[in-house]
C-alpha cells in the first residue's frame, strides 16, 4: 500500500542520501522552511559511482528511481555529489534546485549552491557560503533535549561536553590521545559530558573511562545501550570541545551558547581549513590544557539558508 502524500508535500522533496551527516544537511534546511515536505530515501545502485556528467537517475536501484515520480516538485533540497545527477534529472521536470557541497558537475543547474567557507567558493548569483555544514541542530531541538535530558543539568558546571570523532579510513581515535583530551575536559573543574562515535573505538572510549574516574560525568560509548544523550549534551553544555575529524558534529556544536573548542586531530587540509574559518569568525578556539571560556553567539546557518529560500520566493 502506498502512503499517500499530501499537495503541500509533493511541492518540496528532500533527496536524503544514506549517510546520515549528508541527509541532515538537507533536512535541516527543509525543516526550517516550517511547511510540509516529502523526504525521498536515496539507495544507490551499482553505477552511483560514476562521475556521471548529465542530469540521470541511473545511479539509483530500480526501487529508488520508482519513487521519483509525478507530481514533480516545485522546489527540491539535496545534498551530497551522488545526489548530484539526480537533483539535476528533477530540474528538467521544473523544479528549482538547493544543494549542499560541491556538486561537481552541472553547477549552473541549481538555483542555490550552499558551499562552506572553507571551501573557498568563487562568487556567484546561486553561490550562499556559510560556516560549517548545515544540520538538524535547531533551537526547538535544544529546548527539547533539555527538558528530556533534566538529570544532566543537576552536574556542576561548567559541564563540558566532550564529542570524540576519529579517522575516517583509520583505525579508530589514539587511546592515549583520547585519555589526554578527557582530562583537559575535566581541567574546567566541573563535569565532563563525554561521546565516543562510530569511529572512535572501543579503546578511546575505555581510555575516557578511565581518565574520568573520579570526576563528575556522565560517558556514552558508541553503541551502547539505551537513549543516545547526544543532544542533550549540547543543550546543557557550557563548553563543548570536539575531535576536528568531525564536520558534522563541530557544526552542531556552533548551534548553542557554549564556548567551542576544537581538538587538532587530523592533517587534512580541507578540515584545517574549516577550523581556520571558524577561529577567524570568533566561533571556535583550539583546545589544550590551557582553553579558558569563551562567549559567544549561537549559529543556525541552516535557518540562514532557509530565510534565504524565503526571500527569493521559492517556498
């Protein structure tokens, strides 16, 4: 049976890839336009792959190409190069196009391009630069993580919120290096609010373990059992200090109040750059055992994008 889906819905799509960083760019954006939208799930076929340099919906299974269908869309919100050819396919059926990252290909075909500043993107009429990555941190998502998350208020402050990332094709985040920032966290002579993620390891987060022994703080290791206190940790943290392997979780981070610091963890250059970007903004500070706090003003670039969208009068 075949959900039905409302007019409101079928006039804004969101394609959401399968990797969760990428998809939320585009849901956040979308859900800040505030109005109904049809979330399309991307599954890639064997030739997803190809640089494909037309508009085409060959990269997708047969089951994901079914859902493109009549009525097309007004307006669509991609994210990520695989979406590319299948955001532009859509544009040849009158839709206006909004997409996050380079595209690669075919760039005049889309009616925003959202480009992080550490990108270094060339000026243009479809060009919106913006700090960091866009997400599905919003200030109603923090509002409500405080109230579901009240015990983690009750830690004396200032709670730090510790967000550990780790290579992306590597072995996981260095045990030792891990210990070392847990201890830096709890040098602010509070709490320490910790996450390992998927590509830490399970020997980064024992190492966390065992450095905060002693210290008021509340540890979630990656895939541990019940609720992820995730958000809740950014609603109450007074500062957040995170592994700068993460995009993602570094531009979460911009969306509260808390002082940002951010772990020199990898020689990438296009990482490197996006910490230059936001130590330059005044948005974030390096860490070491000597970060003191920091004021400094929320950032929604996800809502910037949507008032944008607004004010050309596409949604």
């Amino acid at each position: 049976m075949t959900e039905a889906i409302s007019d409101a819905e079928s006039r804004l799509w969101v394609l959401a890839d399968p990797r969760a960083g990428t998809a939320a760019q585009a849901l956040g954006i979308a859900e800040r336009l505030d109005r109904p939208f049809r979330t399309i799930p991307l599954e890639w076929g064997r030739l997803a792959g190809l640089p494909w340099p037309w508009p085409t919906r060959a990269g997708l299974t047969a089951a994901a190409q079914a859902r493109l269908a009549a009525p097309w869309p007004e307006l669509v919100i991609s994210a990520g190069r695989r979406s590319v050819p299948v955001a532009r396919w859509l544009g040849r059926r009158g839709a206006r196009l909004v997409h996050c990252m380079r595209p690669g290909t075919g760039a005049a075909d889309f009616s925003l391009l959202v480009l992080g500043r550490h990108d270094a993107p060339k000026p243009a009429g479809n060009v919106f630069p913006i700090l960091g990555a866009c997400h599905r941190v919003s200030p109603a998502a923090l509002a409500r993580a405080r109230a579901e998350w009240p015990a983690l208020g009750a830690l004396p402050g200032p709670r730090v919120a510790l967000l550990l990332g780790g290579a992306v094709r590597g072995q996981g985040l260095d045990p030792a290096l891990a210990a070392t920032l847990a201890a830096q966290a709890a040098g602010f002579g509070g709490s320490v609010m910790a996450t390992t993620s998927r590509r830490s390891g399970a020997g980064a987060t024992a190492a966390v373990a065992a450095a905060l022994q002693g210290v008021p703080q509340r540890l979630h290791g990656w895939g541990a059992d019940g609720p992820n206190p995730y958000m809740g940790f950014l609603a109450w943290a007074d500062a957040i200090v995170v592994t700068g392997d993460s995009v993602s979780m570094l531009s979460e981070a911009l969306a509260t109040r808390a002082a940002l610091f951010i772990a020199k963890t990898t020689d990438a250059p296009r990482h490197r750059r996006l910490w230059q970007s936001l130590f330059d903004s005044g948005q974030a500070r390096p860490f070491g055992a000597a970060a003191a706090l920091f004021d400094r003003a929320p950032l929604d670039e996800a809502a910037r994008v949507a008032a944008e969208i607004r004010a050309r009068g596409w949604a």
